[in-house]
C-alpha cells in the first residue's frame, strides 16, 4: 500500500514538472527571436561567445580581439554551446537565458511544493515566471538573470534538503553544485549569498546542529571542484586577472562609487521590485507582513517563511548599499518573493481576507488607470515610438476586459481562484505583448546596417567604428572591427564605459592593428584599402569636413551614419563630397 501511494506521488510529482516545464518552455518562447539584440549587454556577451567559439580559446574571454576579464567564464560557456548548436541567431542567443528561466520557474515550483503545498508550488512559478524584470532578463542574453537563478536555486535546494531525511544529502549536495555555477558565472555572490542568508537563518533559529547536516566537507569540496579550476587557469594565462576581478570589479564596486556608473540613492530599488513584480506587486506587503508577524511569533515554527524574508531582505539591502546599482542585479530575491506570495494566496484561498481585497481593489484602479491612460500617451513627450501605438491598443482592450471581470468578482462573495485566474491572464497577456513590441523598443540596433554591407564585404575591407563602439556590430558581421578613440586619454579611468572595458584589456595583447587613434585612421582612408566607417551624426559631420575628395553616405539610421572611402557595391550607396 504504501509503495503504491509513493509511486503516485512521484507520478504527480513528474506530471507536474513536465506541466510547468511545457507550458513555461512554450510561453517564454514565443517571439524569442523576432527582435534585433539589444546594446549594448545583448551584443557584447555574444560576441565575447563568439570569439570563444572562433579563437577556441575557453579560458580567456575576449571583446572584439581583446582580452575581457569583468565576469567570469559560464554564461560564455553557456552562450558558446548554443552558438556552435544552431549558429548566430536572435533565438539561439537567447536559448539560455530563457531556458535559466524555465529551471527557475521549475525550482520555485519545487520548492513551494515541498516547504507548503501543491497548491504553493503551482502559484509561486506562475507568480515569478509572469513578474516583468524576471520575465525581460529571461529574454535577454546577459548574465543577470542566470546568476539569479543559480543562487536561487543553490537556497532552495539547501532549504529543501535541511528539512528532508530521506533524500538530504542529494538535495543539499545539489545545493553546493548550484552556488559553484553562480560563483563561475558572477564571482563572489555565488557563495557570499548563501553563507550569508543560511548563517543568519541558523544564529536566530540557534540551530547551531545544522551545520552537522549541511555536508560542509564534501559541499564546499564539490563547490571548489566547480569554481576554482577555471579562475587558476586564467590567473596563470593572466597573471593580473586576481587583481583587476576581485580587488577592482568586485569589492571596490561594493564599496565606492568612484569610477563606476549608474549612481542612485538607497531607495532605488524599491520601486524597481514593485514594478518588476507588476501585477503580484500589490500582494507584496501583505504577503510580507504575514510571512514576517508569523516570525515574531513563532519562528521556529515559521522557520521557512523566517529564511524567505532573511532572503529577500540581506539580499536587498547589499546592493542597495552601494551606489552603484542596475537594475538586474536584484532579480535574486523574486523567486522568494513569488513563493511568499503564493503561500499568501494559498492560506486566503478558500476566503478572501480583508488585506487580499486591497490588493484586489488597488489592482482594478490600475487596471483601469492603463485603459485610461492609453488614448493620451501619444501626447507626451517621452513617447517617441509610433508604432507602439497598436500594442497600446491591444493592451488597453485586455485591461479593460480584466478591468470588468474584476469588478464583477469583487461584487460578488467569490473565493480566491478566479481573482488568482484573472491577475494571471492579465500578467500573461501584458507580457506577451511586451514581447511581441520587443523589436519596436530597440532604436539602437546596427543590424540592417551592418547586414546591408555583409554580403559586398571582402578580406580586404576594413570596419571602422569612429568614436563609438557599435556593441552589436562584430557579432553581426561575425568579425573584428577597427575602433577609433583616443586611447592615451587621461580620463578613461575615470568613466565607466566601452571605453575602459577596451582599454583595461589593452595590455594583454598588442591591438595596435584595430585599436587606433585618428591620425593611423586618416593614413588608412586615404590609401588604397576599403573602409566602412560606423559613426554618429556628429562624428560624420568631422568626417565630412576631414575627409579628402569623395565620401560615399551608404546609410543613416537611428542617428548612425554608414560611410565608406570607396565606392560600395550596396543598392543604397549615394556619394556624396566631403566639405573641405
């Protein structure tokens, strides 16, 4: 009897998995594809997996010949097998991002079911799997949400298999093989996470007999067995790489803000996690409140929901420290937030509660401000994208069905479910069409451009970028560009740009060759090679007024010129006389 019930256990177990897996695996690739990549992150992490897969070099990462050591070397991995599987595609550059998002959406799935309920299990990877900044960075070729989901993944596994008997030393040793990845992938956070939120867990519950069941000795050995071969190999191919990661690029980034971009206040990510979270944001303080009133009262008994909310909140202030901050750099705490939440909606699922009708009253005046905000959008300055106007129409349309239907539940004494069911539709649809416009957003794209030039292309002919780096240039014409810069300036330590990432790998190589200043580039223009020459429109203003006899204008867009020294054999060559 009891191995028949343990079989359809382990039935619905797998049922469900592939359930989530399909749904989730059809519904994160629908128009994966149909949009250039986005700069400048889509088009440099490619490319650094590009020139991995050409140079078969594995070890060192390199960004447009040079050597580039900001990040360590599993998300290239990653991008490299894709690109060698199916080639240079939107789709395929994406793969791993969006198929990260599935596991995490899986795991959360997993880890509700366990530490809750089924019922947790399934509304907790609906919840994260349909949040906007999860649902984005699992569309968008970077590291950001890969890392998440790692160390995600290595928390939920340790809390799974603490709490199990039968199958811990699996589940936690697993938890180990995922904090190894994320420490491969993003460096420190990898294990700095994990020891932080888990130490913290075990000194408030004080249950120091914890760390006999953690398989410290064999989890940190698995751990290092994982992380540690790769940062000893491209130490010893370069030798300054200890300095420059650990020093530079991870602890002085936390501490200061001298060098580094992106500078905001404390605060920043607060209204970051509301609307990354967009619609469950308005279950957020309930479900926290709960989670947290449960630990003041009994924290032993509330041991899970207590390491959720240790969770989120290390993990939320240590990069709201900072003053340098982005916006995918939260992405860590979503999948605890989504299981805190579905166990909110799960313990009010049979009665609505008073603070689930705030929520649900605050969510239909939303609803209904984005109908009524869609006919004057146009008329704002900030809205310069034209053609977003029928998606606006689509998704005023499906807001105000939603709009109707919530209403009339709310009118009506209905149980949780089809509130659930139709904040749901309502996420699922909003970031459909988000994806489906994904291709009007990118006004930054070189793509036509440089695929317009490709195919008249020969070895001889020499790519320019003038000034600016076009990020997504090398991987769209699958090869090495010339930059233009002044590479002796005193200040390039000082900005945190495409500049510095070139310059910091100067050293490691000799890039005199494509990494030139404006005197080499002239010698180059007036000689009998072909260039093709990216600029913006003010750059190309110097270029016509420098330039020397004829100067032939292929194409302009988005505010890019592509010119060329020579006649071009492409259908949308005019040459034009330089202004001298």
């Amino acid at each position: 009897m009891f191995t028949m019930k343990k079989a359809e256990t382990n039935h619905r177990w797998l049922t469900d998995l592939i359930t989530i897996a399909v749904f989730f695996g059809i519904f994160y690739a629908l128009w994966i594809g149909s949009h250039a990549l986005f700069t400048p992150d889509e088009g440099r992490y490619s490319e650094v997996a590009r020139e991995m897969v050409v140079t078969h070099d594995y070890i060192t990462p390199r960004l447009n010949g040079v050597v580039f050591l900001d990040k360590p070397i599993f998300y290239y991995w990653l991008q490299a097998s894709a690109i060698q599987l199916f080639g240079i595609k939107e789709w395929a550059l994406r793969f791993w991002p969006a198929l990260m998002g599935v596991l995490g959406s899986i795991v959360t799935y997993s880890a509700g079911r366990f530490l809750f309920n089924r019922r947790t299990g399934f509304l907790a990877a609906l919840i994260v799997a349909t949040s906007p900044l999860y649902f984005g960075a699992a569309h968008y070729a970077n590291l950001d949400l890969e890392v998440a989901v790692l160390i995600s993944c290595s928390l939920m596994f340790f809390i799974m298999g603490i709490q199990e008997s039968r199958q811990q030393s699996k589940l936690l040793l697993t938890s180990y093989v995922f904090a190894g990845l994320a420490a491969l992938t993003k460096g420190l956070i990898g294990i700095v996470f994990p020891a932080m939120i888990i130490g913290s867990w075990i000194l408030l519950l004080g249950r120091w007999q914890t760390f006999k069941k953690m398989r410290l000795i064999s989890g940190l050995c698995l751990f290092t067995v994982i992380a540690l071969p790769w940062y000893v190999m491209v130490q010893k191919a370069n030798p300054e790489f200890f300095q420059f990661f650990f020093v530079k690029q991870q602890v002085s980034r936390f501490l200061t803000t001298e060098h580094f971009n992106n500078r905001t206040p404390m605060w920043f990510y607060l209204p970051i996690v509301l609307a990354g979270i967009f619609p469950w944001c308005f279950f957020v303080f309930q479900a926290l409140t709960q989670a947290v009133k449960n630990c003041w009262r009994a924290r032993q008994e509330y041991s899970t929901q207590l390491y959720l909310v240790l969770w989120i909140i290390l993990v939320f202030v240590f990069f709201s420290v900072p003053k340098s901050k982005t916006v995918g750099y939260i992405l860590p705490i979503f999948p605890a937030i989504a299981l805190l939440i579905g166990n909110y909606f799960d313990t009010s699922w049979e009665k609505r509660t008073k603070s689930l009708n705030i929520g649900l009253w605050i969510f239909l005046m939303v609803s209904i401000g984005i109908v009524l905000a869609t006919p004057v959008a146009p008329f704002f300055n900030w809205f310069n994208h034209p053609a977003l106007a029928p998606f606006l129409i689509v998704n005023a349309l499906i807001f105000s069905v939603i709009s109707a239907v919530t209403l009339l539940l709310l009118l009506k004494k209905n149980n949780t479910a089809p509130f659930f069911q139709t904040i749901a539709v309502s996420a699922i649809a909003f970031l459909l069409i988000i994806s489906a416009s994904s291709g009007e957003l990118n006004q930054k794209t070189i793509k036509p451009m440089a695929l317009e030039i490709k195919p008249a292309l020969t070895n001889q002919d020499e790519i320019v970028a003038f000034y600016k780096y076009f990020q997504d240039l090398p991987i769209y014409l699958e090869k090495r560009i010339t930059i233009v810069a002044n590479w002796n300036a005193a200040d390039i330590p000082l900005k945190d740009n495409w500049l510095r990432e070139l310059w910091y790998g100067m050293p490691y190589q000799d890039t005199k060759n494509w990494l030139i200043d404006e005197d080499t580039f002239w010698q180059r223009w007036n000689s009998n090679k072909r260039l093709f020459v990216f600029a913006d429109a003010y750059q190309y203003t110097n270029l016509l007024k420098k330039s020397r006899g004829k100067i032939y204008k292929i194409a302009e867009m988005n505010n890019t010129v592509l010119v060329s020294n020579k006649p071009a054999t492409t259908s949308s060559e005019k040459p034009k006389t330089s202004q001298t």
